[in-house]
C-alpha cells in the first residue's frame, strides 16, 4: 500500500484523458488534515472562503483537469440523517462545483440494490482505479493503484449506477 503525495495525485490527474470519477461511501472521515478545519466549523468560524483556502491545492488541480477537457464527477452515498462530518463535507461542496467537478448525492437506503467494490474510489478514464483505504474511525490508512480490466470494470459500472440513481448536489437537501 502506498500513500500518494500532491505530486502523485498530480500524476494521475495528468494522465486522465476523458474522465475521473471518484466514489466515495463513508459517513465520516477522521482525516488528520481537516481536523483543525472541522474545529473551525464547528466554532461557526469557517465558511466558502476558508473552505476555498484550505482545499486550494485540489481546486487548483479540479480546475487544470476540468480545462483539459477532462469530465469530474464526485458521487457520494450517505446515510440519512446525515452526520456531522458529512454536513461539513455538503457546505464545502460548492467550491468543488466551481472547480469543475460534478456531485451528486445518493441516499444509502437507496443504495441496497447496487454492486459496490469493498472500498472508496477514484476511476479514471474507465482504465484505472486508484482505492482509498481509511481505518475503522476514519483515519488515513493509504492507496492502492491497479490497472485491473476487471476491478476496472466493476468500479467504473458501480460509480455508473450510483450516479444515475445519485441526486444533483442543487436539489439535494440535507436530512
């Protein structure tokens, strides 16, 4: 298992010709990065500025991907009512939108009937899979990267149905 730095991400991103799409199905991320941020928020001392400032690296990547040409989609499955980390992830979500990415939101109890992989992910261009592995509580464990036709297949299918059964982030409305 690796743990991808900005460089690497930058990598994959680059090499993205058509499409990346990334599933991502916790309901709470204990990523140590965003800890202060959540602090701040939860202060009532963090809105779309700060947001936008703490995230900038990966805007600035969204948006250089999105110039290219490249399609962004982010589906997220959560389960409702929603938790706290997730109201925090659904306020940052407009900068994401004006970096160029797409996001929509799936209900879990909608979800039952769908074939998921074992794990989040990003696919890119249908080709490769790069899978985001989190302890337990949610901490960062690392990535793993395959080229796999099959597991490629089998992620890029399960991010086509959650998509497709998926709620635009402007019509979703927390619960």
């Amino acid at each position: 298992m690796e743990s991808l730095d900005a460089d690497g991400w930058a990598r994959l991103f680059s090499a993205c010709r058509r499409s990346a799409s990334h599933l991502e199905m916790r309901d709470s991320y204990a990523v140590q990065e965003e800890q202060s941020d959540i602090e701040k928020w939860r202060a009532g001392e963090w809105g779309p500025e700060q947001d936008a400032e703490s995230k900038a690296g990966w805007l600035d990547l969204m948006r250089a991907t999105a110039a290219r040409g490249v399609r962004l989609r982010r589906a997220r499955i959560v389960s409702e009512p929603v938790s706290e980390y997730i109201r925090f992830e659904y306020e940052g979500t407009p900068q994401n939108i004006a970096a160029g990415e797409d996001v929509r939101w799936l209900p879990r109890t909608r979800a039952s009937a769908l074939a998921l992989p074992g794990n989040d992910c990003w696919v890119f261009d249908s080709r490769t899979v790069l899978f985001n592995h989190f302890s337990g509580d949610g901490g960062w464990v690392g990535n793993e990267l395959t080229t796999d036709p099959e597991v490629a297949r089998l992620c890029a299918d399960a991010f086509e149905s959650v998509w497709k059964l998926g709620i635009p982030h402007s019509e979703y409305k927390l619960t």
